[in-house]
C-alpha cells in the first residue's frame, strides 16, 4: 500500500535494526484518514471471503478493527489482556508471549462474541514474532468459527510469524512488509 | 441520544445496582454503525470549540476517539496505561485508581502529541468516579493545552465524576447518564 509506505518512510522512526516507531499515525497517535485507507484496503482484499466478523486484540488494534470494520458493516471484536470484573466468565483464552513488553499475558474473548461458523477476518496493525496473531487463530478454532484472512497493516519480514502463519496456509495480506533496517534505512519487500 | 439509550435498554445486562455491562455492542464487541452515530453526535455537541485534538485512554476510549475524530478530521490520541520499550521517554504522566480494576495505573502520553495551545476535546465510554478523566485533564494542563470539552458515551449520575467536572466548568456532555439500577431496572436522567 504505497500511501502506508510513504508515511512510514516520511514519519516512522528506526531504532536499531528491528524496531520502526510509527506513533505518530499508527499506534498512540491515530491518522482517521490513513487509517480509514487501511480499512478500505483489507475490504478489497478480502471482501470475497464473506467475512461475518473482525477480531482484534487491544489496544491498538482497536482503530485498524474499526476502520476495517466500517466497511465490512460486520461487528469488531478486540480481545482483552487484562481481567476486568466486568468481562464474562464464560470466555475463550489463550496464552500469548510479548517480545515488545517481554512477558506473557492471557488473552481474553466472551464466548458470546465469536459463534461457531463465524467467518473471522484478524486485523493488528504489526505481525512480528506472530506471537498474538496466532492467539488469536487459537480462539477462533476453540469457538469452532473459521479463519477467513489476516490483514496486518505492518509485517516485519526479518521475524518468522508471518513466513509461519503462510505456511499453516491462512490468507495472510501485510500492507507493508519490511525486510531490513540499516542505519535508519527501511527497505520494503517488493 | 435516544438511539444509544434504547440500546443500553435491549443489550445492556445490568449487575447489582452498579453495572450496567454493554459489552455486546460498545466496549468488548463493537457496532460500528452505533459507534459512527456517536461520533457524530459529539461533532454536534463541540464543533464550534474549535477542537484540533481528541484525547483518549485505552482500550474502549480508542473505538470512540476514531468514531469522533472522523467528524473533527483531527488526529486522537490514546494515552497508554502499560510500560512499552517502543514509548518515548519524554512523556505526560498521571496516576489514576480504578474502581473496576481495583488498581492504582500510571497513564502516559508522548510530548509530542498534545501541543501547548491544542484546544482538546476528551472522549471516553464510561464516566463514573471520574479518576481516568481527572488524568486526562492533568495531562493536558501539563502540555500548556485547553480542556475544551469532554463528550462520555455513558455516565454514572450516581456517582461522583461527572458532578465533580462539572463543578470545575468543564463543559461534559454524557450522552446518556444512568442515575440509578434497580433490580434490572435502569432509569436515565431527563
């Protein structure tokens, strides 16, 4: 997607190798425009896989949920990390590492939200290590509803969750995919 | 805002005489339909403020905070409650308990994106003892900014915040304010 590309070059920030801030637009601060762009992109890559419901994990996948979910006009979903005594007992969980905040927290959905034969399109805005896609897959299986696509809105291609996602055979599209960070240099696959 | 408050009335469980779950259609699932009305409906209520920041806390803050900054065609920000290695260190703090957590957290927004003069309009889902909105305000006094509005999907008239703000001249719009839960029953204001 060339309007994320640019804006990632223009505005995103590296740090080392393996790290692009894009705060600024993406994930604390929010670009509605940009990010309703994103949302019409997964629509057209998608949109033929008769998608019943977006799930997303907070926080910030809450804005690419939504901004997909406009266009879907299905219901989003965003998984919770934290207990609340106000989420239902009943829920689907899973197990999820964090390399950003280096710990492992228990991912939340109610029951209530994903049914079986639900057609679930994922969105997050970064897929990495893969770590909360794929806890993501596992709830939508426990619920017995089907994977339809993965729309991830930045893929870094230098760590294995999305070659490892590929392979297990889900439609997984990345709006931007960088393959390497060198001095502040971003290249992009493709 | 009557759409909301029939909604709150058919979907909302309410929990003793204090809860009132809605998380099948604004803070766990999302109605994306519902969500746009409400952003409309702040439009409505703050666009000769001149706003040129929504400011919100995540997680369900952010599904408002895009809904109302499609309208303002500014960008929203969310402050963050966890620690991130990929956060700025230069950034606004405030400490805020929260009741249904039962947690005192520190909330933190970057120095970059709430600007000394940004007219500031708070958006959130709930307001009931106010704490997570107080910290909003601080944060924005902080950065030099105006509190020029604060728009709450639902408030608790039954408990403290959003007398308290109002008593500070805040000007708070609560588009649907509960003053009391009894035995399933839920009775608004007006």
């Amino acid at each position: 997607m060339k309007l994320l590309k640019e804006r990632i070059l223009n505005d995103g920030q590296t740090i080392g190798t393996d790290i692009v801030k894009v705060d600024s637009f993406l994930n604390h601060q929010i670009d509605v425009n940009l990010m309703d762009a994103i949302g019409k992109e997964f629509y057209e890559k998608f949109n033929n896989e008769g998608i019943t419901k977006i799930l997303t994990i907070e926080a910030s996948g809450i804005a690419i949920g939504m901004a997909a979910a406009r266009y879907f006009q299905t219901p989003v979903v965003f998984a919770k990390k934290t207990e609340s005594k106000n989420l239902d007992k009943e829920v689907y969980t899973s197990e999820v590492f964090s390399f950003t905040k280096n710990k492992t927290y228990q991912v939340r959905v109610s029951k209530r939200y994903i049914n079986p034969g639900d057609k679930v399109l994922i969105v997050d805005d970064f897929l990495a290590n893969g770590k909360a896609c794929q806890g993501l897959i596992e709830i939508i299986q426990e619920a017995k509803a089907s994977v339809c696509g993965i729309g991830i809105v930045i893929e870094k291609g230098f760590q294995p969750g999305g070659a490892e996602i590929r392979e297990q055979g889900y439609k997984l599209e990345s709006l931007a995919i960088i393959d390497d960070i060198q001095e502040g240099n971003i290249k992009f696959r493709g």
